[in-house]
C-alpha cells in the first residue's frame, strides 16, 4: 500500500510544477498582452487627434478661398529662392569689403616695414646724439666752472689788500677818468661776456647739428623729424659764423 501512495505523490508533484510553469508562462504572455494594449490605446488616441486636426485644417480650408492653398514644398521653394537672391547681392559686396580690408591691410605691412627700416637707420643716430649730449654737458660744466672763476677774478679785484706805505709819493697817473682797478674790472667783465657768448653759441651750434642730424632722416609721410632742412643748415651756417666770431676775439 505505501508504494501506489507514494507513486501518487510524486505524479502529483510533477503536476504541480507544469501547472506552475504554465500559469508563470500565461502571466507573461498576459504582461505582455496589457503592454500591447496600452500601446495600441495610445496610438488609438494619438490617431484620433490626428484626425481631429485633419478635419479642422480640412474645414479651414475649405473655407478659404482656392489660390490660398499654399503646399509646405511651394513655400520652401520661395525661401529658398529669397535666400538666394540676398546671397548674390551680398556675396559682391562683402567681396568688395575684402578686398579693401586686404589692400588696408597690406598698406598697414609696407608702413611697418618702412617703419622698421627707419628705426634701422637711426640708430646710428643714437650714438651720435648720445656724443652730442655729452658735449653739450661738458660745455655747460665748461661755461659753469668760466663764470665761477671770473666771479672769483672780479671778487679779488673789488677786494684788493693794501698796499705797502710809501716813503714818497708817487706822481699821479694821467688816467682818464677812471681808476685802474675800475679799467681792469671793466675789461675783465667785458672778458667774461665774451666767454659766456663763446658756451653759449658753441652749445646752440651743438643742438642745431643734432636736429640737423635727425633732419636727413625722413619719416613714412615724407616730412623732416625735426623741421625742415634748409631751414637748419641755415640755422647752422650762422651760429658757425657767430662762433667762430667770438672765437677770433680770444
């Protein structure tokens, strides 16, 4: 008797496990189903909207007039006609724009190569006008350390010590209307101007010839750094005669 029990069992067991495989199997078939569903729903409901608005631009248009229909192609036809024709306009002019921002462009190159060539040839200007510089400075210590000495020649004559006593007078000079120590400083004052007048003109000779050394450089628009050049040789010529006046009263 325990063996049909236990035979009855196990065959129902196995049962139990195909009952349970099959239902597992009809639940996701039935998942699946419901999805299904859902999806066909939604596209149901979007189909209906569609044709709602068929029907209303179905009804708009018919109320309009026949030469209003206009097809999505036409009007992307006339766009694009448009387009086109704003591109053959504007293509010509901005072809124009480039070509003057080209020539500018190039006009700016050569100025800046000009430029570069200038600063090239000056620069041997700089050492020259560096030695001028220090000319002049010496020249104004030279004109400083003149005037001191003659200032300290003319406070030496106003002060003089006094003279030893006399046993006998001496006759008196026949100067006219002046004493010597009066002539001496008179002449050494007029001495002194001569100097200065000398610094002086050799000082403006040495600044004219350091613009008259500019004045040969010309700049990008044709015109002397400095001034124009006649005008400084002119400058030149007279302060050498000048100079070379006061140096013939030495």
């Amino acid at each position: 008797g325990e063996d049909p029990v236990r035979e009855r069992k196990l065959f129902l067991q196995e049962e139990l496990r195909t009952v349970t495989q099959l239902l597992d199997t009809y639940l996701d078939r039935a998942q699946q189903l419901l999805q299904a569903n859902k999806r066909l729903e939604k596209e149901a409901q979007d189909t209906q909207e569609q044709s709602q608005s068929y029907l209303s631009c179905g009804a708009k248009l018919s109320r309009d007039p026949p030469g209003m229909v206009i097809t999505l192609s036409q009007q992307n036809c006339r766009d694009l006609a448009q387009i086109q024709a704003q591109q053959e306009q504007l293509v010509p002019q901005y072809a124009g724009k480039e070509q003057e921002v080209r020539s500018a462009l190039q006009d700016t190159e050569a100025e800046a190569s000009l430029l570069d060539t200038e600063l090239e040839q000056l620069e041997p200007c700089k050492e020259q006008k560096v030695q001028a510089e220090q000319k002049v400075k010496a020249l104004e210590r030279e004109l400083r350390l003149t005037r001191i000495r003659c200032a300290e020649e003319t406070h030496g004559i106003r002060t003089p010590s006094a003279p030893p006593a006399a046993p006998d007078p001496a006759p008196s000079l026949p100067w006219t209307g002046s004493s010597p120590s009066r002539s001496f400083m008179r002449g050494c004052s007029e001495q002194t101007k001569r100097e200065e007048q000398f610094s002086i003109t050799s000082l403006k000779v040495e600044v004219w010839k350091i613009k008259l050394s500019f004045a040969f450089k010309k700049s990008s628009r044709n015109c002397f750094i400095l001034g124009n050049e006649a005008t400084c040789r002119k400058g030149v010529k007279e302060l050498e005669r000048i100079h070379q006046a006061s140096k013939n009263q030495f």
